[in-house]
C-alpha cells in the first residue's frame, strides 16, 4: 500500500512538472493535474494539500540534488576546464533525475519568489551563483580563462545555456550526458572556430 501510494504521488509530481514547464505555473490548475493523471481533483488533495506543495517539492528536490553534485566537483582536485566539464555534467545530470524541474525554477523563479513559502530560492539562486563563479574565478586565476571577460556575465551566459538545454536535450546513446558536456566545454572555451582559420582572422 505504501509503495502504491509512493508511485502515484510520483505520477502526480511526473504529470505537474510537464504542465508546469509548459503553462507555467501560475496558469496551471489542480484539475488539469487531477485530469493528466486520471484523478478528481479532490483526490488530488489526499497526497497533496495545494499546488504550491507540488511545485515546492519538485523544485527543492532538484536543487538539494544539485547542490550535493555541485560540492563534490569543488571538492575534487582537477584542473580549470576539467572542472567546469564536471560543473556541466552535474548540472546536466541533476535536470535528467529530475526532469522539467530546471524550466520551471527558469520561467517561474519571480512568481514563486512572491510566495513566501519560496523564499529559499533566493539563497539557492545566490549558492549556484557561487559556485559557478568560483569555478570562472579559479579558472581566471589560474591562467586558464580569459581575464578580459566579465565572470558575472560569463556565468549568466553559460548557466542558461546549460540549464535551459532541458527543454530539448533528451539524453541518448548516440548522444549521452558526458557528450553533450564536452561540446558544451568546447564551444565555451574554444568557441566555434577552428584553430587554424582563428588564428588567420583579425575581429
């Protein structure tokens, strides 16, 4: 019974998610989630007590998530790019384990922030900031990244385009997770020339 009732409140949170990132959330109602998953909207009220305990779990799930993957590529000893590597990889594999999570956090971060149960994204949104720029910063540093570059923009840059690849990237095995990551890595640290016509180009 109890793993019966696990499942469904996971089919629950499955069907929210796709309807959150889709509509937004705002514009989602309990019914459509009651409907997505063959539900009265009254039974919906048995595994959860409103729409915001929805979004709340499915969103602070992904983010403890990323937050244990994000300390164990800082703790791990490795060099400037191989590090933003890992930093891309966790992120990627955080939006796969919890799927559509990362849109709705994307889209829906100020109209959560007015509700005051959301109010811990301001701290979450401030930790992934750090992170991120500490990796960049390090990089700098360390000669391995442009110091010419504003860190803040370059991670704004690259965070969305990492984080908002959930909308389309579908991970497979002609194209997995860690490839992805690498080609991201690439285009941020070598950009889309080749080295040889690079270097016989003057902007």
């Amino acid at each position: 019974m109890a793993r019966e009732l696990g499942d469904r409140r996971e089919a629950i949170l499955g069907s929210a998610a796709a309807l959150f990132a889709e509509r937004g959330v705002a514009a989602t109602t309990v019914r459509q989630i009651a409907d997505a998953v063959g539900l009265l909207s009254g039974s919906l009220y048995h595994h959860f007590d409103s729409k915001e305990s929805m979004v709340d779990e499915i969103i602070s799930s992904f983010l403890a998530d990323l937050r244990e993957r994000y300390a164990k590529v800082l703790a791990r000893e490795a060099g400037a790019r191989e590090r933003l590597h890992d930093l891309i990889v966790a992120s990627l594999e955080a939006m796969a384990a919890h799927p559509h999570a990362a849109e709705i956090y994307q889209n829906d971060v100020n109209y959560l922030l007015r509700i005051e149960r959301f109010g811990y994204l301001r701290n979450a949104g401030r930790e992934v900031q750090h992170t991120w720029l500490q990796v960049i910063e390090n990089g700098i540093a360390e000669g391995a990244f442009r110091s010419d570059l504003n860190p803040k923009a370059l991670y704004r840059l690259m965070r969305d385009a990492v984080w908002l690849s959930a909308r389309w990237f579908k991970p497979s095995r002609g194209y997995p997770v860690a490839k992805l990551a690498e080609d991201c890595t690439s285009l941020f640290l070598d950009g889309l020339t080749t080295a040889q016509r690079a270097a016989g180009v003057n902007l």
